[in-house]
C-alpha cells in the first residue's frame, strides 16, 4: 500500500472531491468547494516527492524531472480511483487528486436539464461542454456518454487526458483511450478515431487548431462529437473557436458553427441549500437559424437575447437557471450571488451580507 493512499482514502471518506499536496503544507481537502487542511504535520520537499514518485511510472517521473507538469490516473490500494496533476513549484513538488466516484453519474442524477438527453439524441454534430476548471465538465460528459451507451447501438470513442470515469458497454461499445498511454495527442486520436467506424467521438479537450481542426472535420462527415473548452459561456466559446484557427480559414469556420454545432453548454459548480454539496448550474446555447446567422455575421454579441427568448428550445441564460435554482431552494443563495452576472437581482436573496459589496458611506 502506498503511503499517500491512507490520506487519499481519508478524504474520500469525508466526501471531498479534491486532495492537495504542497510543501511546507499540509495535505488539504476540498469540501463542497472549500479548502480545508487534514490535522498533520506541514510536509516536507523530500517526504512529499517520495509519496508522489512512489506512484508514478518511470516515464512520469522522468517527464517531472525535465519540468514538465505530469497528468496520470491513479486507483490506490482500497480501489479508489484518482486524476492527478503533480507540478513543481517555487518550493518544491505539488499535487492535486481528484475523487472520481466508482460510479459513472446519470444526467438524472446531476439534475442536468431535459435537453442535454435530446441533444444526445442527435447523430451527427458537435456538443461543447464549457466552463472553468472544476466545474464538472468530465462529469457532465460522463453522464452524457452513459446515456448514449444505455439507450443507443453505437460505436463510441473516448479520448481522455487522462481515464477518469470507467465505461463498462452496455447497448453501445465504449473504447477509451488515454492521452500520452494510448495516443500522441488528441488530434491524432480524432485522426485515428475516424478510421475506426465511430458513431459518437468524445475529445477530452479542443486544445489547438489541429484538434478543433479534426473534430469539425468528424462533426461534418456524420459523426456526433462531444468536446470541452476552458471558456466561460456561448459567446466566448464561439470567439475562442474562430480566433483559434488563420484568419483565411475564419469564413469556413463560421459555416461550420453556424451549421454543424448543436450546442454550447456552459455550468458552473454552486452550493447547495443544505451546504452539503455542488449542484451544476447551466446556461445552454442551442444553435438555431436565428443564431446561425449572427455567427455567420459577426454579430455574437447579441446572441445573449436569442438565449434569453429560447426557453422553449430548452435555451436558458446562467442567471436564468441561478434565479430558478434558488427560488426553489435548491442551492445556496450566497454562493449563487457570486456566479451571477447581475448580482442586482440576487442581492435580495443574500443571508451573508459580508458578500455584498461594500458601500462608500463617507460624505463627499
């Protein structure tokens, strides 16, 4: 048994959904998305590399020795498993584990809205699952790929950086495939994909134009694509999208959003009520003809009013899904005051006026 698994099991079974590990610290659990420290002594440079290097493979380790950040997927010895991030910093090595739950979650079970399902029931496209990090994009992913395995016959290719959630095939195949283990880089995995009669791909990260460049290619030749970009919501996604290839491949790039794209879904991670959790909380761009056109003219900025009149397609601004949410006592009305856009209209649900901004009182 590893050492660093006696605390990877403790914060497992505190519930956390993240371990840290930092020099002249000690270990720290994220809870419900606070940062709280385990009772231990502050960790040494030496006693923490030999915990981390203890579960790397040679390759891993000689990837951290040249200065390189190092991405692995790691089960302990009581069959937990985790993604992990080891980094070196000013003061020594750092890593971060987080918890993937044994079990791969349902779109029920996240609460996700009713049109993610029907999104999924398209069979060709792209479907883009943006936000921060830690904002539960693999886990929304997740979901998504477990309902086409549990409702459809297909052919689905995964590509992930690294393995997170373990897809046993149920109605459908579930080949997953790791970056650095099974495949270069994620554009030779869509590149390889195509060639292995796929119905659905799923790219881990839209990272680079060649990537972006072979998911569009896979979208528009009959091919559902599932993908994520680190952006914070429809408009941005579609700017980050054009701006990422030249400039003389900028009109084709708009026809394909304007005609290949699905959807952007973009979440954030709330409290809940209780406190005792993390709801997703969504704002969902559903590409129509109205808003293929403002891609197509270069007018996103008003794509913000097509979302605001689209609830019947199942459309729905972040601010829109944060006001449902807390009126219905789902979640945390503090927390949802620090993820609104216009926190005007949630400061009436404050509990915790410290999170209001201060008001200048002094005479002028």
């Amino acid at each position: 048994m590893a050492r660093i698994d006696a605390f990877l099991k403790l914060g497992t079974d505190q519930g956390c959904s993240d371990i840290h590990f930092a020099v002249g610290l000690p270990p720290m659990l994220r809870m419900h998305g606070d940062l709280l420290p385990i009772k231990f002594r502050d960790l040494s440079q030496a006693e923490l590399e030999g915990y981390i290097v203890e579960i790397m493979s040679r390759a891993n380790q000689d990837q951290l020795r040249r200065g390189h950040d190092v991405d692995f997927s790691y089960v302990s010895a009581n069959g937990g498993r985790f993604r992990v991030n080891v980094f070196r910093k000013e003061t020594g090595v750092g890593a971060t584990f987080r918890a993937i739950p044994s079990d791969v979650p349902t779109i029920d079970r996240l609460s996700l809205p009713p049109i993610v399902k029907k999104l999924c029931d398209n069979h060709q496209g792209m479907i883009l699952v943006t936000g921060s990090t830690g904002t539960g994009k693999s886990t929304t992913l997740a979901a998504m790929i477990d309902y086409l395995n549990s409702s459809r016959r297909l052919n689905i290719i995964s590509l992930e950086d690294p393995i997170e959630f373990v897809h046993k095939s149920k109605q459908s195949q579930v080949i997953q495939r790791e970056l650095n283990t099974h495949l270069p880089s994620f554009a030779e995995g869509v590149r390889a994909a195509m060639r292995e009669d796929p119905d659905v791909i799923l790219v881990g990260e839209l990272r680079d134009a060649e990537t972006i460049r072979w998911a569009m290619t896979a979208a528009e030749t009959g091919h559902l694509v599932l993908g994520t970009l680190h952006t914070t919501g429809a408009v941005k996604t579609i700017d980050r999208i054009v701006d990422a290839l030249p400039a003389d491949e900028r009109e084709q790039t708009k026809a394909f959003l304007a005609n290949s794209l699905l959807a952007v879904i973009t979440q954030v991670l709330v409290k809940t009520a209780d406190q005792r959790g993390r709801k997703a909380i969504c704002e969902i761009m559903v590409v129509t003809r109205a808003i293929g056109k403002l891609i197509m003219t270069d007018q996103t900025h008003q794509i913000a009013s097509q979302l605001q009149m689209g609830k019947d397609l199942g459309m729905q601004m972040l601010d829109q899904s944060l006001l449902a949410n807390v009126q219905a006592k789902e979640i945390d009305p503090d927390d949802a005051y620090v993820y609104a856009n216009d926190k005007k209209v949630f400061a009436r649900f404050v509990t915790d006026t410290s999170v209001l901004p201060k008001l200048d009182l002094a005479p002028g």
